[in-house]
C-alpha cells in the first residue's frame, strides 16, 4: 500500500523531521495591534508559499498548544483530500472528529491545516503543551488512522505534562510543615 512505502521511508520521515526541526528555528513576528496567532503578521523570507504555509501553521499550532496546555492538530492535506470536490467539506468533518474525540477525552483541541500537494496522503501532527507527540517508531508525521488510534496517547501524555508543570508550580513540601 502507498501509506505503508511512504510511512516505511527513512528519506520521507528524516525530510519530515528535518523540516520539523527548521520550522522550530523560525521566528514568529507580531505588531502590537495584534492579540491572535491568526492575526501575528509573518515573515516567510525566502521560503516558497508551501513551506512558508507549512511552517506559519506549525507555529500556530506550537503556539496554541503550548499557550493553552492543550493539543493542536496540525493536518498536513495530501492530494486523496485536495483531489476532491469536496475536500473542503471532509476536512470540516475530519477535523471537527479529531475536535471532538479530544472534548471526550476533557481536552480542548484546535486544529490547523495546511496543504502538501504532490503527497498521496494525508497525514497529521500533535502538538501538546510545548512538546510534539512521537507514535511507536519515533515519527512525529502520522497517517489519519495513526493519529486516531495515538488520541488515548495524547491525552495521556498531555496529562502528564499538566501533572508534571503542576508539581513543580507548587514546589516541594517542606519537612517541618512550614
């Protein structure tokens, strides 16, 4: 199957976590008179519209979930949704799904998208609290049916990020009750 080649690809996943890495380096630019990451202008240098586009929206969803201590989905639309008449309506439902498996889950998520023209399928990004969630093998680029399966990873992870700041927020308790 073609998910299978491009999942099993070491090229593909080191290009995916190369450009993951480069995005991280790249400075997100606000006006004061801006309040929302949507509104934050943005400097794309000498990046082409694609990348400029991929790395915008993986600020954004960084940002949100990092800001909100919640997860960010950041869809990446391969050419089986952006070859469809109604890409634009299965990308409501897709996200709206993934949305919705996290409020079961007592977790607010956002969802973000951008499009990967020339890429058979469609693949997905979680970012949670300041972190991006790793599937079994390490890969931070899963499939949709990974990331379906990895929500209960998520959350659960996320839970122990939250834990975890939380613990070190309140400090250690001190021996003499004081």
């Amino acid at each position: 199957m073609v998910a299978e080649k491009l999942r099993s690809n070491f090229a593909g996943r080191a290009f995916a976590a190369t450009l993951a890495g480069l995005t991280a380096a790249i400075p997100l630019a606000a006006s004061a008179e801006d309040t929302t990451p949507a509104a934050a202008s943005y400097d794309c240098g000498a990046m082409d519209a694609e990348l400029c586009e991929f790395s915008r929206q993986a600020n954004a969803a960084r940002q949100y979930a990092a800001e909100n201590q919640s997860v960010a989905v950041l869809f990446h639309i391969g050419d089986d949704v952006l070859t469809r008449d109604d890409s634009e309506v299965l990308m409501g439902r897709v996200e709206a799904h993934f949305e919705q498996q996290f409020a079961n889950l007592g977790i607010d998520a956002a969802t973000f998208t951008r499009t990967n023209a020339g890429t058979a399928a469609t693949g997905l990004t979680f970012h949670y609290g300041h972190l991006v969630f790793q599937g079994p093998e390490g890969q931070i680029n899963l499939n949709l049916q990974e990331g379906m399966d990895a929500i209960p990873q998520v959350a659960e992870q996320l839970g122990i990020l939250r834990q975890t700041q939380q613990a070190s927020l309140e400090g250690p308790a001190l021996a003499d009750g004081s």
